[in-house]
C-alpha cells in the first residue's frame, strides 16, 4: 500500500509517498530531499509523535508560554495539554523551568519558553 504525506520537519514541506506492507512496516519513502524526510515519514507511519506548545495559566492568570521538552506520542497530546492546564504555576518563571515533571505520565516535562514575573 502506497500512503502519502507531506514533511513537516523544515518550510519545504517534501511530498513524501512511503510504502507500506501489510504489517504496517515502512518498506521505501520517496520525495523526501533530505534523510529527515524518511525518518519522518518511517515515524509517522510507525510511531508519531509531536512536540507541543501550548500556554499555561499562572496563580493571578498571567500566561506562560510553553513546550514539551522532547516530543510526545500523538496520541497524548489532549492528556498532556489537560496537564498543562490544571497545573498550579507560581510566578516567577525562568525560560528553561520545568512546571509540569512527567506530563500525563510520558516521561517528558513541560518547560517554560519565556522569563515571567
Ligand atoms: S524532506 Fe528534508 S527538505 Fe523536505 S521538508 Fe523534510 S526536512 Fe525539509
């Protein structure tokens, strides 16, 4: 089976046709113009994930951006976006601190993308 896709991983956006067998295992990717193109498709045909920013709400509802540290499994972003938002943020906030440990028990934090006070 032929599936298509497009790349995400830079502006150009490669149109990506990737075969797969019946087990659902990445046989060839091509139109891919970099080696990224094939990682990408192998792992979205396989084993998505996304790295997600979102912004969280601070005690005295000043926004705080932020991101997952790593990528997540797609399937978690509603779970980890949930975490975000329920979680109790005080201020102030260093680019880099990490507000949420293991969000929605993927093993990766949340960290702040900007400096608040
Ligand atoms: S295959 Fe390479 S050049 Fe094409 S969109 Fe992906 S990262 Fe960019």
């Amino acid at each position: 089976m032929i599936k298509e896709l497009t790349c995400i991983c830079c502006p150009m956006g490669c149109a990506l046709r990737a075969e797969v067998d019946d087990s659902g295992n990445v046989i060839s990717v091509s139109g891919n113009t970099c080696i990224r193109g094939e990682n990408y498709a192998k792992s979205e045909l396989t084993a998505p994930v996304r790295t997600v920013t979102t912004t969280a709400i601070a005690s005295g509802g000043k926004p705080v951006p932020v991101k997952t540290k790593d990528p997540i499994p797609k399937e978690k972003i509603f779970d980890v976006v949930s975490a975000v938002k329920s979680a109790n943020i005080e201020l102030p906030v260093a680019m880099g601190d990490v507000l949420v440990a293991d969000a929605a028990g993927t093993g990766v934090d949340i960290v702040a993308t900007r400096t608040v006070r």
